[in-house]
C-alpha cells in the first residue's frame, strides 16, 4: 500500500514539473515575485524536513555511517549542479545561455529529481507521516523547478516543445526514483540518509541564495513560514495518524 501511495504522489510531483513547464511556455505569468515567494517557503519547509523530520531517523538507523551517507548526498547534487553545470540558479531564466549550459543543467537537475523520488519512497517506508511530509516539499520547489528548466532551455535558442519535454525528463527521473528504492539495496538502507543531504542542499545552497540578498521582509517571512509550516504539519500529521 505504502509503495502505491509513493509512486502515486511521485508521480504528482512530477506533474509540477511539467506545469512549471507549461506555464512558461504557454506565457501564463506567475511572475518573478511569485515565483520568488514559492522559493523561499519552501527553503524554510525543507530545511525543517531535513534537520527536524530526516536526519534524526536517518542517524537511529545507521549511526555510524549516516552521516557520511548524509554528506555524500549534500556533496553528490554539489557535484551534479554546481560543479559540472557552469550556469544553474532556481528561477525564471532571464538572459540568454548556451545550449550546453542548458544541457549540463539539465543533467544536473536529473540527479536532484532522482533523489527526490527517492525522498518519497524513502519517507514511506519508514512512517506514512514523513512519507507525506517529504512530498510536501518536494513538490513546493517542483514548479520552480520546471520553470528553471524550461527557461533554460528557451534561454538556449531550443524550442518550447523540448523545453516542455525537459521538465517530463526531469518528471520521469523522480518517478524512476520512487521505483527503484524498494529494488537497490543500497537505496533501501540508506535512501533516507541520502534525500537528507539532498534535502539540506536544495534548502540551503540551491534556494536560499535565492533570496537572502534581497531586502525587505516578504522573502524572509516567507522562508520562516515554511519551516513554521513544516513543524505544523508535523504535529497535525502525528494527531492524526498516531
């Protein structure tokens, strides 16, 4: 039940991807702010996931060798986004890039939405709460993150049928993800070390730079409602699936 219920809901985080697709190349403007707002929150509400809800359990289950598997994830997206990818960033893209910058991104992001599949699945097997809770997350930086990709892509010169059909690859690798943790062992025990060193990246060094060196108190609230949101949700969950 549980592994129809991930693969259900990796599959609608993978949907977001492809709506943040569509509505950049079908001109339905969220706008910078909006999208600005989304990246914050959920900066907040992941980071919370990661220190609050993933990282305790991971560390129960392998306390030697979690939090080396947990910095292995950190370090695994660093290598893939910002290491290999010589131009990525969360948002609208707004100035014109290379195709190879749009391709190395997309690579790069192909690694991330893996392990957010991974994430789900991972959550789920430990508790239905954290299962939730991680694609709650997950799928609060799923349409940014279509909407970086497409851009990107547009950016590039490439045509709004392959920017579309970036965002489904993207879609595909979280869902492949999902499938794959109940089938590598590797995955099944340390699946949800590695989605808290994801987890804690995207948060911090992926979003957060986003917004911190912008002024005024809109994106910080937001940041700080996220994590608020977070620690609520958490507790209802506990009330009502104790």
């Amino acid at each position: 039940m549980t592994t129809s219920t991930a693969l259900a809901l990796g599959v609608a985080a993978a949907a977001a991807n492809l709506a943040g697709a569509f509505a950049v190349t079908r001109s339905a403007r969220f706008g910078l702010r909006f999208i600005e707002t989304v990246v914050a929150f959920a900066a907040g509400f992941m980071l919370a996931l990661a220190f609050v809800g993933a990282v305790p359990v991971a560390l129960a289950k392998h306390p030697a060798q979690g939090a080396v598997v947990i910095l292995l994830g950190y370090l695994l997206v660093h290598l893939s986004q910002h290491t290999v990818t010589p131009h990525f960033h969360f948002g609208e893209e707004t100035h014109a890039v290379s195709h190879e910058a749009s391709l190395a991104a997309l690579i790069g992001l192909l690694l991330h939405t893996f392990f957010d599949g991974v994430a789900i699945a991972s959550g789920f097997q430990v508790d239905v709460r954290l299962g939730v809770l991680f694609f709650l997350g997950i799928l609060l930086h799923k349409l940014p993150e279509g909407v970086t990709i497409s851009s990107l892509v547009l950016a590039s010169g490439e045509s709004p049928r392959r920017a579309i059909l970036s965002a489904g690859l993207l879609g595909a690798a979280t869902i492949l993800g999902v499938l794959l943790t109940a089938r590598v062992g590797f995955l099944v025990e340390y699946g949800l070390a590695l989605s808290a060193g994801v987890t804690i990246y995207v948060g911090a060094s992926n979003l957060v730079p986003e917004f911190q060196a912008k002024r005024g108190w809109r994106l910080p609230l937001a940041f700080f409602a996220g994590a608020g949101m977070f620690l609520a949700l958490k507790a209802l969950l506990g009330s009502l699936l104790a």
